[in-house]
C-alpha cells in the first residue's frame, strides 16, 4: 500500500467551500473508502460513498438533496495520487436519477463553462476526468423529472486514450440541481489502465468492459499470464 497516496474529496455549495474528507484505509489496506453525511438545515443534505485505489481507481456513488426555494450548483473533486504504471487508457462512467420533492418539476444540469469550479473550458457535462489538471474528457448530462416524479437519467461511459503518466488523478462532479429537487448518482467510476504489451492489445469492440474488469494489477498480470 502507499502510505501516501491518501485521496481526499473537496466538496463545494454554490461556488463556496464546504469540506475536504480524507480517505481511510479499507479491504486490509488494499484500498481507501470515503464516506460522509454533510448538510445545512433548510438549505441541501448530502450523502457520499466513494472507494478508491492507487493502482489507481475511483469508484463512486452520492445523493444530494436542494431543499432550498432556489437551484443550488454543487461540486464533487475526488484527487487521488497513482502508483505503478506506465498508465495510457481511462475508461468513465456514470448513471443517475433525479426526483422532484415539491410538485414543480426537477432538473438537473452540468454547470456551464466560466460560472463553476471546472478546470475545463469545454461544454457542460456532469462528471469530469483528469490527469495531472489535464482534462481527458466528460461523462453524464443532464435531465429533467415531472412533477412529482422521478426521471432516470440514464448511465453514460466513454473511454479516453493519453499519454503515459505517474501523477494525480481527479474526478470532479460539477452540476446544478433544481429547487426542493434530489439527485442521486450510481455506477460513478473512472479506471485508469497500463498500457498493454504488444501482444495483449485491446480490441476496440472489448475494451472498455475489459478495462472495467482488469481493475488490479495482479489481475492485469494473471490476465496477460492467461
């Protein structure tokens, strides 16, 4: 384990800054789990689970609830430092639902360029991947539930070719969500794999499910063996 590629999860409200949370060592040390309950009466509640992995994984899952009379833009930015490598394909991805809590309909939208926290300039999406500050690219639109309904908004993934690095990856959230609306968002994932060995090239047609499924390095290895 790398006693220092602790990840951490900075948590902004309306382009203020609420928290920093600092992962915890789980899985006998394999791993580090963040996990939190934050809120303000009357205002939002939020309610985060997320597991990472220097080799280097971050799988995630949160709901928020707005119960403010306004919509209310929020910010998720998971950092989590890498070991091993030399690493050139990511794969994301993420579903989410959104549910209207007053009768008035809810929406949910990506934060548009220039008015949030995004490191990036491109248009607005939902879940952002970097590596290093550099964006590889966006996964997640946004949508909208009736009156009180809930709408699922469907899962999104997309795979990102890059240059080999040792760094820093992060993965920000970045999304304003309507009036007394709630959002919940599952299947949060960014994998970042080693480039392959000549004779072990991924087929375009397979790769992405197989970059989900090689997540460790003792399986690329067994899995190269094989």
């Amino acid at each position: 384990m790398c006693p220092t590629c602790i990840p951490t999860l900075d948590v902004y409200v309306n382009h203020t800054f609420l928290a920093t949370l600092a992962g915890t060592t789980s899985n006998g040390g394999a791993t580090f789990t963040i996990s939190a309950i934050l809120g303000s009466p009357g205002q939002f509640a939020i309610s985060v689970f997320a597991v990472t992995n220097p080799d280097p994984f971050v799988d995630y899952g949160l709901t928020v609830l707005n119960f403010s009379t306004s919509s209310s833009s929020f910010s998720f930015r998971f950092s989590s430092p890498t070991v091993g490598g030399p690493f050139g394909t990511t794969s994301s991805q993420l579903g989410a639902t959104v549910t209207d809590l007053g009768d008035d309909g809810a929406s949910l939208s990506g934060n548009p360029p220039g008015s949030s926290l995004t490191l990036n300039s491109e248009e607005p999406g939902l879940a952002y991947t970097y590596i290093d500050g550099n964006l590889l690219g966006k996964v997640g639109s946004g949508c909208n539930a009736p009156p009180g309904s809930t709408q699922n908004c469907g899962t999104d993934q997309a795979g990102f070719n890059h240059s080999p690095f040792l760094g820093l990856l992060t993965v920000e959230l970045n999304f304003t969500l309507g009036p007394t609306d709630q959002v919940t968002f599952f299947n949060g994932r960014s994998i970042i794999e080693e480039i392959p060995e000549p004779a072990a090239g991924l087929t375009a047609a397979g790769g992405l499910a197989f970059l989900l499924w090689r997540r460790g390095r003792a399986k690329r290895h067994a899995a190269q063996e094989n």
